[in-house]
C-alpha cells in the first residue's frame, strides 16, 4: 500500500495531486507500508510512488529489511503477484548518491561482461533495482566469474564514443568524468593520463588528508603516505587502464537464480585491474580456483601479490575514515612496509 501518514490514520494518495507537490517541491513525505499495515513505514518521494503504481507495485504485500547502515536502508518488497524488487532508501545521505551508483551499475550493464541487477528507478532519496534470486553456486561459478571479470577489464576508455561523429581512438586514461563514493565516503575521480598520478592524488592523498582531518592519523604518518606516493612509479609497473568495480569484496558478489556470479554495489572508475583483484583478498579471499582461473582469462603481471597492500592501503584508509580508529593498525602496519 501506497499513502500518506494522517490524522492518526492512513490516506491513499492522489497521484496528480502527488506530481504537483512535487514539481513544487513541497517537503512532503510518503510512506510504502505492506497490506497487513505493518508498523514498518518506509518514506519515499512522490515520483518513487508514482513508478510503483505504474509498475504493479500499488499494493505492497510485503516489505522485509534485508541490509543497510547507518543513513541508507535496504528492502526487499513484494507485490500480490509475488514479483520482488530492492529499494534502497535513505533520507540521509547526499542527493547524488544513488544517482551515482545507479551510473555505476548502468556502465558495468553495458560491458556485458557480467549479471548486473536492473535500476528500475533512481531519484534523491530512492534507488529501485532488480531482486536477483539466489539459488546454490553451480561447479562452475568460480571459474564463470574470473572470466567474466576479465572480459570486464579489458573495457577502457581508448575508444570515447560520446560523439559519433568522433570515434578515433585515444590513448586511455585513469578516473571518471565524475567523483562518486565507495562506501558512504565520497570518491573522487576525474580524467587522468597517468594511473600513478591518480592513484596518488585521487586515491591516497585524498583519504590520507581526510584521516588527518578527521583526527584518525597523525601528521608523522601522512608524511609517510606522501614519500610513498613519490615511490609509487617504482613500487607499482605501468599497467593499461581497465573499467574496475571499485568496491569488489565478497559481500558485493551474489549468486543468481542460475547459480551463476552476480554484481551489486559498485564504485565504479577506470584504473588498474590489480586493484580490483587485490580489493577481493582485503577479507580473506576468494577460493584459490578464481585466481587461477582469472590468471588462464588474462595473465596477471608479475609479483602482482606483493603489490596488493599498496592497492588495499586506499580502501582501509577509507574505512578508517568511515568507521574510525578500528583501521588505525591495519592502515599503520601497511604504511610501515614501504617506509
């Protein structure tokens, strides 16, 4: 069900009278609640409201929270067909910030290379996607997704195709035409020619200055990071750009009703593919079949295992600065190697 909270009680809602409060703008808020009225009221905006009734989503059977954090929560909802999509919602967060990830998952869609969940609909406030159903991991799966995640790297941007007048190739280059965020954090981005100067400025720098800023790392240790960010030519080889996730751990990696790899939560920018590899070795690992079968689809460069604390120092420094001094050590000991 679909209606606005009133008087004690429950209102359904105009739907015209809906789009004009909100081509006005008015701070109004509705709530999607399941046909029991369950005391779980989710608030969502008018035009979210409007695609759920456009879409056979008027009447809510039932609504679950199946994750989330702090500013952002995430529902499974059903309708009286038993057709199932994820929102996620939050009231909390910056206006972009799911127009951002839904960005993300339409570019990793376009490679083909891998299953992405549909975004169905994206406004301030809500995101609406895909409800990938999980069955068991077929004998395949590990090898499926190292191939898959492969053929995903070898997209960059050494074809810009945004005018189809223009299509000559051009050398590729490190970043996004936009920042976006990993995790809660903003992560920024623009267009690079060189990956060690992005990953030094954009990367290390950004999170090193924000840990200082936010009293999680001393000055001692910053100066640390630096004198690693000029070394970093030596520590880490040239290497092509490739389309990464960006945020590629094991929670992000689902099991489709196929029993096949699935993709959701990305961060996504164009950097180095070891990046990606090492970012899934951050909590323990996959199992040691997909790294052998990733290394059959595209042979990875030499000693790229000693390389990996280097490319995981951003994402605990990210952490850190998300979830305070619990990453204090991590991010230390890391630092300590190269200084």
């Amino acid at each position: 069900m679909i209606g606005w909270p009133y008087n004690g009680g429950w209102q359904s809602i105009d739907l015209e009278k809906s789009r004009y409060y909100d081509a006005q703008k008015a701070p109004y808020t509705a709530y999607i609640m399941d046909s029991s009225m369950n005391e779980l009221q989710i608030p969502v905006g008018v035009t979210t409201q409007a695609w759920l009734t456009a879409n056979g989503f008027e009447q809510i059977t039932e609504t679950s929270m199946i994750g989330g954090n702090a500013s952002s929560q995430i529902y499974l909802l059903s309708n009286q067909r038993d057709d199932k999509i994820v929102a996620k919602i939050s009231t909390a967060i910056n206006d972009d910030v799911y127009a951002k990830e839904a960005h993300g998952l339409n570019l990793l869609t376009q490679t083909q290379s891998l299953r992405i969940p549909e975004v169905l609909h994206v406004s301030d406030n809500c995101l609406l996607i895909e409800h990938i159903a999980s069955k068991q991991q077929t004998s395949d799966y590990w090898r499926v997704f190292a191939s898959q995640l492969a053929d995903l790297h070898r997209n960059n941007t050494s074809q810009d195709k945004t005018s189809q007048s223009d299509l000559t190739p051009r050398p590729p280059r490190f970043g996004l035409e936009h920042d976006n965020y990993c995790g809660e954090n903003p992560q920024l981005n623009g267009w690079y020619n060189d990956g060690h100067a992005f990953f030094s400025e954009q990367r290390l720098r950004h999170q090193a200055q924000l840990a200082l800023d936010n009293g999680f790392l001393e000055f001692q240790w910053v100066t640390y990071i630096e004198s690693i960010c000029k070394r970093l030519p030596e520590l880490i080889p040239t290497q092509p750009s490739s389309l990464l996730h960006g945020d590629l751990w094991s929670g992000n990696l689902l099991v489709d009703e196929h029993g096949q790899p699935a993709l959701i939560d990305p961060a996504v920018y164009y950097g180095w593919r070891e990046a990606d590899i090492a970012m899934t070795l951050m909590f323990g690992g996959l199992p040691h079949e997909f790294y052998l079968a990733y290394d059959e689809a595209w042979p990875m460069e030499a000693q790229w295992r000693n390389r990996v604390p280097l490319y995981n120092l951003y994402h605990l420094l990210n952490h850190l600065n998300i979830f305070g001094l619990s990453y204090s050590e991590q991010v230390k000991d890391i630092i300590g190697r190269y200084v």
